[in-house]
C-alpha cells in the first residue's frame, strides 16, 4: 500500500470513528440485545381453514363485530360499512376524509357499553387547509343503520403521507387507546407532550385517561408507527409496529415507557429505552391488526404477506407464518364471537398485486392452523 493509499485509508476511519463518536454522544451507547433477536419461523397453510366472506372491496382496513354479530368495517377511501345476512351496506361516506398515501378513514372501535350508549369510534386523516395533513378521533351514535350525535374527541393529531398509525381498542380497563405514527418527523415521538409517534390513552369523552403517566394523553412513546393493539389473558397490552428498513417489532407495552424511536431500531438498546420483545431483524414484516386467541398473538403482515402467529416458549419467540403469499397484504385481524379470526387484506393499496375479487374479508378456523 502506498502511503497515499495509506493516508486516503486512516482519513477514512477517523470520519468513521467520528461520526460514531457524535452519535454515541447524541443517543448513547448502543448494545445489542438477544433477547430481542429475530424469532424461530415456521409456515403452514391449509386451504381448508378459510372461508371469503366479502369481496371487491376497497382497502378495508378495521373491523368490529356488533351485539348481533353483524360486521362494521372501514374502507381506507372514506366508506363505512356493514356485512349483515351475508349482504354490504354502506353505513356512511365522509366527504371529509383525506386519501393521502397511508392514510384516510382507519381505525374503528366500538364502545364496552354500546348495548346502552350505541357508540362507536372512528379515526380517520383530514386536512383542515386543503393541504396540511392531520389525524382526528371522531365518537358517533350507531342506530339503525345511520350514524348522529357526532363529537371529535382528539383533533389536530399530526400526519403526513405515511405513518399515520390508526389503531383504535378499547382496553380492559374501559378506556380508548390510539395508535400514532411519527408522522415523517421521527423527533415528536421522543416529545412526550406531542400526539405523534405515540400509544395514547383517553376516556370516551376524549380527555386524558386518570392515572396517564404524564398528565397528558400519552400512554407510551418512542414509536414510529405502531399499527396494531391488543391485550393478552392478563391483561397485558402487545404492539405491532413498522421498522425502519426492516426491524418491525412486537412490543410489550408497559405504561410510560419509551420504545427508542428514533434512537434505537430492532435489536439495539439504550439505557432508559425498552427493548421489543421481538423483531424482524433484516425481513420485513410491516405488521398491521393483532388479536389473540388461546394465548397467541396472531397479527397480519403486509409487506409480509401472511398471518403471523406468536407463541412463546420460555421467553422465547416462536412465530409460524399461515398462509404465505396466498392472499397478499393483510391488514387487519380480529376475533370474532364465533372463536375464528377474521382478516381483511390490503392488495388494492398500491403496494399490492390485486387480483379480481379483491380486497376481501376472510373468514378462518383456527383448529385448521
């Protein structure tokens, strides 16, 4: 090696070391954490387990199932609609509602007392200049078929062309938790006063939840665009959320922690940052709706393409993928009162390959899993 050669080398190493050095003294020290490594995978698919229900739909994105077991379902273009005898009504279409890259009319939650109340809760993107784009939760009435008595309950939540987050649940506790997304401005999640990048929680009045760990409405933060809720047997709260460049997690969410974004990303950790309790590591999940059943957490996968079920073992991740490739995108995945899973794909987004009848609701047996 000559010494220009030599000299062009260790220039280049001390930019490197540098460049670490800076960034070490902006987020700390960065460690890898194993518990937190890629999971064992599996695949299964049985053709026998699932059942089409609805077809040609536009982007579903949420579902619910009402007292009588009819299904209300949003399409992420502005439509709200029910499946009821095996027939789709459109409930209502909200000449309000922004279709902007990801986001528009998402989320969708019904009350724990809607035999009494008949409230239901919407989120969807809206812009309130013609070209600002925000999130907005919405509470209704839901009586015989049409939707009164409007009320925005949380307004003005930051968005953008991607990560919106969406996700509504009613947790055990009777309150609203709301999923966020950064909204392309990675800094708000770690700004614990912000709405962005965060899991939030409110009552059915839309003010801050009693006993919210910073007297505001966040819940957790540090996330960048967390897509899916759901609450295991004791009553412990489980996170889907997008990665960066791959490193999509499945998070334990503990009340007032902070998950990293955008200091850490999959296996890495920082003192004061809570780790996943799995992750992606180079694949690509982008995992959506979650809901468990008989102790696993079953969650979809859209760049994934499939059903994604986890089990643990020792505290070890296990996750089989259910139907790799077979039906695409998919979006959301709920529990319905008959014990199967229920799954909504998401190919007419433009990420995916739709095929005729798409985008569809799908209706599964898990003993066929």
């Amino acid at each position: 090696m000559t010494m220009k050669k030599f000299m062009a080398f260790f220039i280049i190493i001390l930019i490197v070391a540098l460049m670490a050095s800076l960034y070490q003294s902006r987020f700390g020290k960065i460690s890898v954490n194993p518990s937190a490594t890629s999971p064992t995978t599996a695949l299964t698919n049985n053709p026998k387990a699932i059942e089409v229900i609805a077809g040609n739909l536009e982007i579903p994105w949420a579902l619910i199932f009402l007292l009588n077991k009819d299904i209300l379902f949003t399409e992420r273009t502005g439509s709200l609609k029910m499946i009821s005898n095996g027939n789709i009504t459109t409930i209502n279409k909200f000449p309000d509602v922004k279709v902007y890259g990801e986001g528009g009319l998402l989320g969708l939650a019904i009350h724990p007392k809607f035999s009494s109340n008949r409230q239901i809760f919407l989120y969807y993107t809206y812009s309130s200049n013609g070209e600002d784009t925000l999130n907005r939760v919405v509470r209704y009435k839901f009586e015989d078929n049409k939707l009164t008595d409007r009320k925005i309950l949380l307004d003005k939540i930051p968005g953008a062309v991607y990560h919106n987050g969406g996700r509504l649940k009613f947790g055990p506790d009777g309150y609203l938790y709301v999923t966020t997304g950064d909204s392309l401005n990675p800094s708000l999640s770690q700004n614990k006063n912000s709405l962005a990048g965060k899991i939030l929680r409110l009552t059915d009045e839309g003010k801050p939840a009693p006993g919210n760990p910073f007297a505001n409405y966040t819940y957790s933060y540090g996330h960048r665009n967390p897509q899916g809720l759901a609450w295991d047997s004791s009553d412990r709260l489980w996170e889907t959320e997008h990665g960066n460049n791959a490193t999509d997690e499945l998070n334990l969410i503990i009340k007032g922690n902070n998950y990293g974004w955008p200091a850490t990303t999959g296996n890495q950790t920082r003192s004061g940052m809570q780790s996943p309790f799995a992750q992606s590591g180079a694949e690509t999940w982008a995992p959506a709706g979650a809901a468990f059943l008989n102790g696993n957490l079953f969650y979809g996968g859209l760049k994934g393409q499939a059903l994604f079920e986890l089990r643990t073992e020792n505290e070890n991740a296990i996750i089989t993928k259910h139907f790799l490739q077979e039906y695409g995108r998919i979006r959301d995945v709920a529990l319905g009162p008959d014990n199967f899973l229920y799954i909504t794909t998401s190919n007419r987004d433009g990420r995916g390959n739709p095929g005729n009848d798409d985008d569809k609701i799908i209706r599964i047996d898990p003993t066929q899993l």
